[in-house]
C-alpha cells in the first residue's frame, strides 16, 4: 500500500489545526491554491472526503477527524524524535516553572537531592507570578489549582486533600491565638489563583474577633520570608508548611484550618514528554511527594 506523501499530511494537519485553508496557508509559507491541491490530493489517495467547506472557514468530515487524531500523537513523536537528536550530548538542560512560595518552602530544599540522582541534567527553576500552564520553553510546569490534558500539556495531581491554615514563628502568637499578631496579606488572591484571603478564611472558619483586612499586603516570596523572620502570620497550605512545621521553625497559632479544592499538578510539555531527564524529573518529584503525605491511590 503506498503512503500518501508527508507534505499532503502536514498540510492536512495545518488545515485541521486552525480551520481555514488560508491561515494554514500562512503558517506553512505557501499559497492557500497549494493547500487546496494538497487536501485534493490527500483525499484522492485515501478515497474518502477529509474536509467540507463551511461558510469562509472549513469543517473535518468524520474521516477527517478520526485521521487528525492519529496525526496529532504522530507529529508529536517526529518533533520530539528530531529534538532528541538536537540534545547536546554531554549534558541537558531542563526548563521548570513554578510558583515562587512552593520554589521557597519546597522545592528547592530539595533539588539537591534530584541532582545527586541526575547530575548530567542542568535545572533551571523560574518562578511564575501568575497562574499557568506550560509557558515558553519550559518543559514542566507546577501547578496551584485544577488542571485538565490540554493540546500542549499532560496534566497529573501531585498534592492531594491540601488545606490552608495560619501559620507563624512560635514567637509571634506565644499566647495563642491571633490576638494582637500581624496578618500578613498574600499580593495576588481570588479567583485567578484559587487562593483564599483572610476574610474568607475567618468567614470559611468561624474565626470572630479580628479585622481581617489589616496588615501588610506582599508578593508572595516576600510574604513568605516575612513569616519565616517572625513579622507576622500568613495563610499557608499544607505542601508549603510541610517543612517549617516539621522542622519546628513555624507553628499553627490556631486549630482552623480550611480545605480547598486546589492542589499542585505536575503539567509535562507534550514535546518534552519522553526525554530522558524529563522523566527523571516526574519520577523524582512523584516520589517527594509520597515521601512527605503517602502515595496516591
């Protein structure tokens, strides 16, 4: 059985992705005549209609889809194949993006550990002030929130039944309680990072006595380093108190806690999925999790 070319499907693939012939045009540098005649061409090796004209734009007939499908995971592999052998030898680099207090509290205690593993690999953590995804160049991403597959990104929870809470340097609440201690306010809260404030925690707790509007509002590296020199009480979740309250240097000045529906997700770039040190990542990191909370069913 003869193949039809390479160039009818990556054409076939452009079309599909971003349904018009002449903005697949564009991005493949040609004419959209060329794309027409390549679609024509496809169609007339495989015997069957691939696209239907619909109004200015063009729709996948049920042949179309079903092939868009197997093309997709393909071209994945091509890409990845052919960066795999763009790879230095001697050494890779691994691009990861994640929320800075996690960055702090959590993570890079422990890269240690993930380069005595895997020395060849060169890390690079950026921290991202926003919530995302896979952005950039990078090839792994932590996420605060919920989070699905999407056309760039495997998705998978690291974190599980995580709850906020207070914490503080046991200096700053002696007495117990709130009473008289700083609420420190996290800069970006709300919708846009899951993320509750104090009034919604109070509200959420039935904590009574307190304003829950005062107090200094910080970036979230700088909330963090506040809580850790003994200026105040933040609102922490349960990954990012995980060592300060083990290690004795915070403590929880109130019994409340609050759950919430968020947790950490591992988001691997869909490119960079099989690389060698990209795997080393997601098996490490999984098993620093289990290590801390127990293994996920």
């Amino acid at each position: 059985m003869t193949l039809p070319s390479l160039n009818a499907l990556r054409t076939f693939h452009a079309v599909a992705l971003k349904g018009s012939l002449s903005a697949a045009a564009g991005d493949l540098g040609v004419t959209p005549g060329a794309v027409s005649r390549q679609i024509k061409n496809l169609e007339d090796s495989v015997g069957v209609a691939l696209v239907v004209r619909d109004g200015r734009g063009i729709r996948l007939t049920a042949d179309g889809r079903a092939l868009e499908h197997g093309l997709a995971d393909a071209f994945i592999q091509i890409d990845e194949a052919v960066e795999r052998l763009r790879r230095p030898v001697a050494g890779d680099r691994l691009r990861v993006t994640v929320p800075p207090v996690f960055a702090l509290a959590w993570l890079i205690p422990r890269m240690e550990r993930f380069s005595m593993r895997r020395p060849e690999t060169e890390v690079v953590v950026v921290d991202s002030g926003v919530k995302t995804g896979i952005a950039g160049d990078s090839d792994i991403a932590i996420g605060w929130g919920c989070f699905e597959d999407d056309p760039v990104a495997i998705a998978e929870p690291l974190s599980v039944s995580e709850k906020v809470f207070p914490v503080c340097r046991p200096q700053v609440c002696a007495e117990g309680g709130l009473e008289g201690a700083t609420l420190l306010h996290r800069e970006a809260v709300g919708d846009s990072w899951d993320w509750p404030d104090w009034r919604t925690f109070m509200a959420a707790t039935g904590l009574n006595g307190r304003e829950p509007d005062t107090g200094p509002r910080l970036s979230p590296s700088l909330l963090l380093q506040t809580a850790y020199g003994g200026r105040g009480v933040m609102l922490a979740n349960t990954t990012v108190a995980h060592d300060g309250l083990c290690s004795g240097l915070l403590v929880r000045p109130v019994a409340e806690s609050m759950t919430v529906d968020s947790s950490y997700w591992l988001l691997t770039a869909k490119a960079a999925r099989s690389r060698p040190e990209v795997l080393a990542f997601r098996n490490w990191i999984t098993e620093e999790f289990a290590s801390c909370f127990g293994r996920r069913d």
